[in-house]
C-alpha cells in the first residue's frame, strides 16, 4: 500500500511531481522514489512512497522499471500468486517476490486485458517507454482512490486530492456542486470531485494519453452487469456457498509479509472476519474501541465491547482496547485535512485513532468488515424502506395520528439521547415518498425543501442536478428485486463515495493499510447471486449472511443487535463543540461567502438544542464542511503536512 503521483507532459513537471510525491509522504514511510522519461515532445514524471508490505526488499521498490515499462502501483493483489505462476510457466522470469512485479508483467503480457483479472484493490500508472504512453488505472470498486486533473495535453495525477491542491499552487477552484451534494450526503460522491478542474477516474475503468494528445477511456467492469448477472443465477433457485466465500477471500487478505491485525467491533462482520482469520492465523490481534461512559450513556449506545471480548476469547485473539476520549477540537481539522473533501462521518476519526493505536504497536496491516452491509442489506435504511411499502397500505387518517404524536415527541432529555424517538421521526420523514425518493431521504441529510432553504438561492439549479444525479444512478439498473436495487445504488454511490473513500483516507493517514475482504469481486458477485428475501428475512437484515456466519460463530454474536461504528456525536455537540458551531454559524466562512444562509443554519441549532430535533449529524457535518471550505479557498493547512 503506498503513494502514487505523477506528471505527463506538464509545465515544471519533475518539481510539480517531487510535490506531489511529498505531500503523500504518510501513505508510506518506508522509501520513495522518482522516475523521469521523454513522452513525445514532453515529459513524464513518476513518483511513488512506499508502505513495505510484500517483498520488503529492494526488490520491491518503485516507480519499477523493466524492459521499457515503468509502473507506480498503490494496492495489493490477492490473486497474485496464482498469475505468477501462469506468467511464470509461460516463460516470465521474477527478480523478486512482489506482486508489484506480478502487474508489471500482466500489464505487459495482456495489457489492459489483464485488469478484470486482477483480484485485490489498486490505483497504479503504468508508462510505456517506446509508445510514450501513459495509463491509469483503478480496481473494480472504487477501494484505492486516484485523482487526477488535465490541462491542455498535460496531466497530473494522485493518490490525494491535497497532493493536487498543493501541486498546482492553490490555483484549484472550489466546485459548488461537490459542496452541495456533499451537504445532501455528508460526502462527496465518486462521480464528482471537490475542487472544478479535478476529477476521480472512476472504478472498473482506464484512462490512456498518448504523446500525441489523445485520450482514449475504457470501462472493464460494470458493477450493473455483475447485479444483473447475479439476478438471473438467483432464478436458478441455488444460493452461492457464502461461509467458502467469505473465508477464501478472508484467507487471500491475510496475504502479507508483515503483521496483519482486524479491527473488532463485536459486530456479526468484524467477529466473523477475526473468527475466520484467527483459523488461518492463530493468536491473531485485533483492536476494539469504546468511548467515555457519560458520552456512551448520553448516546445510548450499545456495549459493544463485551461481545468483542467474547469473541476474542473464544477464538484465542489478541485484544486491544481503545478508550476513544478524543480532543475533537483538535482532531477535527486534522481529519478534515486528511479526509481531502468534506466527508462528515465521525467513523472516519474511530479508523484512525484505531490504525494509529495499532501502527504504533508495529502492525501495518488491518482487516475490516467493510461493504457487507451494502451488499448484504444490513443497515436499518434497507428493512425501514422495505416496511414503508407496508406502511403505505394503512389508512391514511392512522398514519396522519401516528405522524402528529411522533412530531411532538422529544428526541433527547437533558441527559440521554432518545434513540427510539429518533428513529421514529427518521422513518415517518421518508415512508410515503415513491421508492427512490424514498431511499434518498433514508440516509441522506436533507430533503428537497431543507436543501434549497440551506444555500444560496443561486444554487438552486445545481441543488435539482445532484437531486437527478442520484435518481439516474438509483434507476440504472435491470433488476426487478427492490432489496437489490437498494444493495446496488449503495455499491454505486455509499460505499466508494464514503465508506471505502474514509477508510483510506484516515488509514492511510496513520500509516497502515485497511483490506476489505467483503469489497471482493467474488464475494459481491455472489451477493448479487442472492434474492433480497434471502437478504432481508421478516425483520433481520444481513439474514443470509447470518446463516453461514453460524458455521463458526456463536449465535448470540450472530444475532445480537447491530452495533454502531460511529461516535457519540450528541455529548460532543452540546459540550465539547458548542462554542465552535455557535462561532461557525455566526461567522464561518461559508456564512460569509453566502453559501449557507445563516438563519437556516440558526434553525437546525435551536431544533437540536430544544431536543425536537437530532441535527448533531448535520451540525457535525457543516463544521467538516467549514474547516474544508477555509483550507481550500484559503491555502491554510494546504501545505501543512499536520501530524499523524
């Protein structure tokens, strides 16, 4: 896992690229190295850190270069010992053990045919030296990110935004459609990038520039194709053997020559993940968090920590616990830095505070549960949507009582959160709207109305597009099965657009590298394999995973109520944060610049603070969106390469 950048027939290229390279230093440690090379009447430039993880020897070191090929790879190949053996029976010679070699000699064997056969998660650019070619290229799903930014015949390239900020001289406008969509989400989605001229190559595809100034651009995996495939096997009637799955692809992630940890959280997918990797990997560590025990009482949050415990137990684990008694103060414009666009999941601070804890203990490699809810349809939004279709079919003058006792409802005393409550507004805001406004609302921030009375009324049109945006991605789909169609938008837009997006950011953050076993394209090629009543079974969610995740976990672990990866965002709001939302509100940047309406703003602040209304979410977020918003229009913390 590492660092990649580069510059193709761009002004000052080899400075531009050292920048770049620089500024990506966190994302590995362990080396650094630079290539430079003729591309037509121009030049390229190719930068890389590196994160040692397989093959620690020089060996493995990049930009690699051989026989006139030239890459810079961010990722990890869990099939590729079985390609070294094909390149390697067909007469490829290896100098060393690297899988980085491994894609070097697919690339020049099959060329971009090799990338749907690549199982893993990577970002890499790979230069011809005869062709002057430069491609770029990202896996399946979205798991590494890759920026880029084009001018003219020239291009720049990244594992991170910032590293692009920083590179042109802060000449990087702000995209306000990146902004509003990212109040809608409290993320930026992966079809849009926070800054105008910069964009993200999307997952599953290739972009080739040649010296010549040609472009050329290909898709070599469609996630939609994969669902439909999944649906017509699912008519079949035979359900894909998960428990295999899962722990064969569990069993490729543990492929390293370092330390590999699990993050626990005694939920079904961490436990099961740590079960599974303990199998192969006796007295494997794992590291858990809680939080202060007045902010987990305020939260009424689950104790999460004794199921972690048991399983830890039961399957001779390492555990490491982490009280998480942050400085949010401090915290929150370090994250904001290193998320590198406005990302408002307080997750992101729990994975770093974790990959840091853990780094310091030497390991350099974490297993996460990632994506087994978005494919398995395990997040309340997915049973709340599938209940609205029955709650449609009451009588219009019940659900108008219902409705008119629930608003009255408080949603916190002066002592704890309501989270019943909560979730009982949540629902009523979305369960009579048509299915994909419907789906929306369920996890997005805010609907139509409340979006457009947030930002300026110049806004009003690009609040309409990113509205369409989601509905076109949401429909784009053949399949018949609702449950599906949920598990696919989420595929499409919540897993690369935040999930995968914050789990590199603040991992890499820390120095470490987080895989995912769930985000693998056999295991979401046989979740898509599985009917949505297999997925969603009366009112268990996950229910087909749950099944095959008792061949070796203990029901009470299978069963139990589905924790939370998040933070204690109520008690942060109303002690630790208050005075900086009342300063952001009264007198932020995007207050100033018109982009947020004050008196919106002051709204949500008195509903949250009348315990009417939850908007610690939306509050957090405009503070993420805040802190962002200064560094990009102002250079502050541009260069600033904060402390991880």
């Amino acid at each position: 896992m590492c660092g990649i950048a580069g510059t193709y027939r761009w002004p000052d290229g080899k400075l531009v690229t050292d920048r770049l390279t620089d500024t990506l230093a966190h994302r590995g440690p362990d080396g650094a190295g630079r290539y430079s090379h003729q591309a037509g009447d121009g030049e390229v430039h190719l930068g890389h850190r590196r994160l040692s993880i397989i093959d620690l020897s020089e060996t493995g070191a990049q930009p690699m270069v051989s026989d006139g090929l030239v890459l810079t790879y961010n990722g990890e190949l869990y099939n590729a010992p079985e390609l070294r053996a094909e390149l390697a029976a067909g007469g490829v010679r290896f100098r060393g053990t690297s899988d980085t070699e491994v894609l070097l000699e697919a690339w020049r064997r099959w060329g971009t045919d090799c990338l749907p056969r690549l199982r893993g998660m990577f970002a890499f650019g790979v230069f011809d030296e005869r062709t002057g070619e430069l491609v770029l290229a990202r896996d399946q799903l979205g798991i590494k990110p890759l920026f880029l930014l084009r001018r003219g015949e020239g291009l720049v390239f990244a594992s991170e935004l910032k590293a692009l900020a920083a590179a042109t001289g802060g000449s990087l406008e702000v995209d306000p459609g990146a902004l509003v969509a990212s109040l809608l989400y409290y993320w930026v989605p992966d079809s849009r990038c926070a800054f105008r001229e910069a964009e993200k190559l999307p997952p599953g595809s290739w972009l080739r520039v040649r010296p010549d100034g040609r472009t050329e651009r290909g898709r070599y995996w469609h996630l939609k194709e994969v669902a439909a495939e999944g649906q017509e096997r699912a008519r079949s009637g035979e359900l894909p053997d998960l428990a295999a799955i899962v722990e064969e692809s569990t069993r490729r992630h543990l492929l390293s020559d370092v330390p590999v940890a699990t993050f626990l959280s005694g939920g079904l997918d961490s436990s099961w993940l740590t079960a599974l990797a303990a199998r192969h990997q006796p007295g494997i560590s794992a590291y858990t968090i809680g939080f202060r025990a007045e902010d987990a009482r305020f939260e009424a949050m689950p104790d999460d920590l004794r199921y972690a415990r048991q399983v830890a137990a039961r399957f001779g684990v390492d555990l490491h616990e982490i009280e998480i008694a942050p400085d949010v103060l401090d915290l929150l414009p370090r994250m904001t830095y290193h998320l590198d666009e406005p990302i408002g999941d307080p997750a992101a601070i729990n994975t770093y505070l974790i990959c840091s804890a853990a780094r310091e203990a030497g390991v350099k490699v974490m297993l996460s549960g990632m994506g087994a809810d978005e494919l398995f349809a395990g997040y309340r939004k997915h049973l709340a949507n599938l209940l609205a279709l029955r709650y449609q079919r009451v009588p219009r003058p019940v659900r108008r009582g219902v409705s008119a006792v629930v608003d009255r409802l408080p949603v916190a005393t002066s002592r704890r959160g309501l989270r019943s409550v909560r979730f009982a507004k949540r629902f009523l805001s979305f369960a009579e709207l048509p299915e994909e406004t419907a789906f929306r609302r369920s996890y997005t921030m805010y609907d139509r109305g409340e979006l457009l009375d947030l930002v300026d009324p110049d806004l009003a049109g690009t609040v309409e597009d990113v509205l369409t945006e989601h509905a076109d991605v949401y429909r784009d789909n053949e399949l018949d099965d609702f449950v599906n169609r949920m598990c696919l938008g989420d595929a499409r837009m919540f897993l690369p657009g935040l999930n995968l997006a914050y789990t590199d950011r603040s991992s890499m953050a820390a120095s470490t590298e987080v895989r995912v076993p769930y985000v693998d394209v056999e295991v979401v090629r046989a979740a898509f394999a599985v009917p949505g009543d297999r997925k969603i079974v009366g009112r268990q969610g996950k229910a087909v995973l749950k099944e095959a995740a008792t061949s070796i976990l203990p029901r009470e672990i299978v069963y139990r109520p589905k924790g939370l990866f998040s933070a204690p965002l109520r008690a942060w709001m109303s002690r630790d944060l208050a005075p900086l939302v009342r300063e952001v509100v009264h007198d932020g940047e995007l207050v100033r610049s018109g982009f947020l309406r004050r008196e919106a703003l002051q709204r949500l602040v008195a509903e949250d603070a009348s315990g009417q209304r939850d908007h610690s979410k939306h509050l957090w977020h405009v503070l993420t969106l805040e802190h962002w918003y200064r560094s990009a229009t102002t250079g502050a913390g541009r260069d600033t390469h904060m402390a991880a």
